[in-house]
C-alpha cells in the first residue's frame, strides 16, 4: 500500500514518521519527500491495518492527514516520461559517453536493428566532437533519408558517469517530416479552388483542368504571365489531388544561381564544395518524397540543372552534389513560367526532352485583362483581406472606382491589382474609396510604354501566336468545336485544329 502522509514542512518529522512505521512492524520499500508530503510505499500494509497505522500517524505533531494513493510521483512522472518517448514519432536515442546506446524509443529500435549499434558517421561525428557542442547530420538510414540532430546532455551511462563525460541524445527527423514542416509554416495561399477567384468562362476551364489533373500523377506545366497566380494553380492541384496531406514545396529557378538551384533541389554531400557544411544538406526533392514539389520560372534553369533534372522525371534517381550514392524519391514535378519554352527550345536554350516531360499536363493561366469580368469579385476579396489586416471596417467602391479598376490594363494582372487594393486602402480614410483614391501611376498602368517588358511579345511572331490564343480562349466557350469555331472565323477546319492544338485547348 502507498501513502501520502501530508502535514507541516518542520525538521525531523520524517524520522519521526519512519519510527511509527518501524514501532507498527511494518517494511518500508521507498520514500518520496516533497514539502508538505511524505510518500511511502509501505508493501505489507493491509487494508485491516491502515487504521491503526494512520492513528499513529496522526499523533505525530505537524501530521495533518494520511491518504491512501495508487502510485508514488516518481512512479507516475516515470511512466509519464516513458509514454512520451515511446508515442514520440521520430526515432529517438540515448548515447552515452563510450558510444553505447543507453536507451532507444520504438522508432529508434527500428534504426539500429538488432545489433543495437549506433550508425558509424554518428559514432565518428560524436567522437569529434569532443564532448562539447551540438549539431546535425544529412544521413541515409536503411535506404531513407534524415536529418540527425545531436545534442549533449549530462553524464549518461555506467561509463560516461565513471569518467565524467557527456551523454548525447540523438534525434532522426525524416525528410518527409520535415518537408511537411516546412510546407505548413512557409508562405503561400492554402491549396483549393477556393482561393481562385472567379467565374469568367476562361477561369472555369483552369478550374476544370485542375481537378481533372488533380487526380493524375502526371507532371504538369503551368504557363502564363506574371502575376496571374500560377503558385496558387499549383497549389489548388496539390490540394484537390491524392498528394494533399503531403508536402508542398516551391523553388523560385530565377531568384538563385546555378550551383544554388542545383544544391537547393539535389541537397549535397558533405564538403561537396568550398563553403558547403561538413554535414551536408537534404535537397528539396528528398524533403517533398510522397508530395509535390513546384518549380517556379522553370525557363530560367540552366541546361546543366536541366539535365538532372531530365534524368529524376526519367526514372525518379539523382544524385547530390558531390554524391555518389543515388536516391530515389517520389515527388511530382509541377512547374511555370512566362516565358515561350517552345521558343527557348529553338534558341538552344531549353531542353526540348525535359519541355516534353514537363508538359505532360498543361494549365494555361488567362492574363488579368482577358478575364475583367472577374475583377469586382477580387477587389471584394482583397479588401476584405486588407481591411482585416489592418484593422478596420471593410470599405466600398463608389462606381465610378470600380469601372476606373475594372478597365485598367494591369500589367502585373492579380498580383499588381491586390498590391493597388492594398495601398489605396492604407492611403483612404472613411467608408468609401473614390476615384480620386486611387493612385495607379506607381504601377506603370497608365502609360502602355512603361508597362513591364515581360509582359510584352519579343518579336512578331510571338506576338502574332498570343494574339490568335487570346482569341481562341475568348470564342472557344461559345464555339465548343472546332468546326463551328472555322465556321465562326471564316478558316478551314484543319486551320483551326492546329491553331487550337498550339494554344492548348485541344477538345
């Protein structure tokens, strides 16, 4: 039976309660001594004696009451502290000061086998580190990736307490973890066709094809002009698609050099090069294994990243830098970009192999200006979006606002509207945003010379293709076929199947 004996906090009232344990003839198995309390675990004491016991007890001064508990507080923070590492879901170890393994949670009992031995790059890592100092380690473990974090504790072991050495505790957090991690806390709109605005017949057809390509596991190339929402294409296929609880994560090919892009996709080895930490470093592709990984301004890798990145859509294989090991991982490759890949292909500057495996699936994204029919339900949710993050009541558009908006030409298409949305409602006072609230000269909207020079045709060509694509998105939701939209325009059958084919809206 065990006993919380509670009384006063004076000197000399445990002795005191051990000589009446002793007197009643009972063994004491432990004590436990808080201020207030005194623990004990008494086994022989039946529940025909407790009330003789407790008398006695109770006659010692400062004892204020005897209560019967099932278990000691070191017993229940012992088997708190036991249930919280065996349900910890990352493999867990404790190393003591001469390597061995002191304990080992059920996820790290799967890590090291059978043979209990701790991996030969940790045992090295840990004896380098000379017993100060924590750090982490890009390993592969039984043909999966992790990122090993060590961290000294106090002495751990019969030999770590012998020479006074520290004891280590080891963490293996899977890359998918980690990419799941990384894919909650960083930036980006939550993956649904929710957050794409809009009924316009040209946004119902990217809604179409995004659920349609959802549900395929199939690489897809999201093409249009900056600052449509090609991201949140991306993520509305994540969301929709049998990835969904999976990592998504995104890589920006214009805003790094080469060697970064390379090492940010790939990961690499340890000292691959000069700079490079001598623990190495998961790559994208291993923290997205089982989920999505989105290539933004996919036209601006270089051929070299190109090839390996050919060489992964191939057969699901890379290698880090400076690696030698390969890894498999299974990502699906969504990407975008502005730019005409066809036309970098004949320039040489695009693979032409990698644009067929890219383009499997493809989402053309439609220019803000195609679609104005969808701007006033924008503006609504932008500034309801904006007076929420500044703290204020959601103003209204007097018409003449909402027309001005409505016909701007918008360069910068979403994006550059939700920044215009943003400003004039930081820059208004009152319930009501008037023509003279707005200011859209900062933006370069009013003058078409100064337009961004992205959104303008290199060449003739080009220009001539954009001109017969924006015609055809607009015509093919009133002329679902390719013969009644030739009838339409005046052209063959033949010459419309293959300006249709061109601009992706093949039936």
């Amino acid at each position: 039976m065990m006993l919380d004996i509670r009384g006063e906090n004076r000197v000399g009232i445990t002795r005191d309660i051990l000589a009446v344990i002793a007197r009643a003839g009972f063994d004491l198995r432990r004590l436990e001594v808080e201020t207030g309390h005194v623990y004990a675990h008494v086994p022989g004491l039946r529940e025909a004696d407790l009330p003789n016991l407790r008398l006695g007890l109770e006659w010692i001064p400062g004892v204020q009451a005897v209560v019967v508990i099932d278990a000691l507080p070191g017993d229940r923070r012992r088997e708190a502290l036991e249930t919280l590492v065996a349900s910890f879901p990352d493999p867990l170890l404790v190393v003591a000061a001469d390597g061995g393994i002191a304990a080992a949670n059920a996820a790290g009992q799967a890590i090291i086998g059978p043979s209990a031995a701790l991996p030969a790059a940790i045992a090295a890592r840990l004896r380098g580190k000379g017993g100060s100092g924590d750090g982490t380690l890009a390993l592969t473990v039984n043909g999966r990736a992790y990122l090993v974090e060590m961290m000294a504790t106090g002495a751990v072991g019969g030999a770590a307490k012998s020479d006074g050495g520290p004891g280590w505790l080891v963490i293996f957090r899977a890359s998918q973890r980690i990419g799941r991690e990384l894919a909650l806390v960083g930036p980006g709109e939550s993956g649904t066709l929710d957050r794409i605005v809009g009924d316009s017949p040209l946004i119902a057809q990217v809604k179409d094809r995004i659920r349609r390509f959802a549900e395929v596991d199939a690489p897809v190339l999201i093409g249009g002009e900056t600052g449509v929402g090609k991201e949140l294409v991306a993520r509305a296929i994540h969301g929709a698609g049998p990835r969904r609880s999976a990592p998504f994560l995104a890589l920006n090919c214009a805003a790094l050099p080469e060697n970064l892009v390379e090492s940010e996709l790939f990961g690499y080895a340890p000292g691959a090069f000069s700079g490079a930490t001598r623990d190495g470093k998961l790559g994208l592709l291993e923290l997205a294994d089982g989920g999505v990984l989105f290539l933004d301004e996919i036209g601006e890798m270089s051929p070299y990243v190109q090839s390996k990145l050919l060489r992964f859509l191939e057969d699901g294989a890379f290698r880090r830098v400076g690696g030698k090991q390969e890894r498999r991982v299974s990502v699906r490759i969504l990407s975008a970009t502005h730019r005409d890949l066809a036309r970098l292909c004949s320039d040489g500057r695009f693979r032409e192999d990698l644009l067929y495996r890219l383009s499997v699936l493809r989402v053309d994204v439609p220019a803000l200006r195609e679609r104005r029919e969808d701007i006033p339900r924008l503006i609504d949710r932008f500034l309801g979006g904006a007076a929420a993050q500044i703290g204020r009541p959601t103003p209204r558009l007097t018409a003449d606002a909402l027309e001005r908006l409505t016909n701007h030409p918008w360069p910068g298409n979403v994006r550059q509207l939700q920044n215009v949305v943003f400003r004039t409602l930081t820059l208004a006072d009152g319930p009501v945003i008037g023509l003279e609230h707005l200011d859209l000269s900062r933006d370069g909207g009013g003058d078409p010379a100064s337009a961004d020079d992205d959104a303008l045709p290199p060449d003739w060509h080009t220009a001539q293709r954009r001109f017969e694509a924006d015609l055809l998105r607009r015509l093919w939701p009133l002329y679902p076929s390719s013969r009644k939209l030739a009838a339409r325009l005046g052209v063959s059958h033949t010459t419309i199947a293959q300006k249709l084919k061109a601009a992706g809206l093949t039936p």
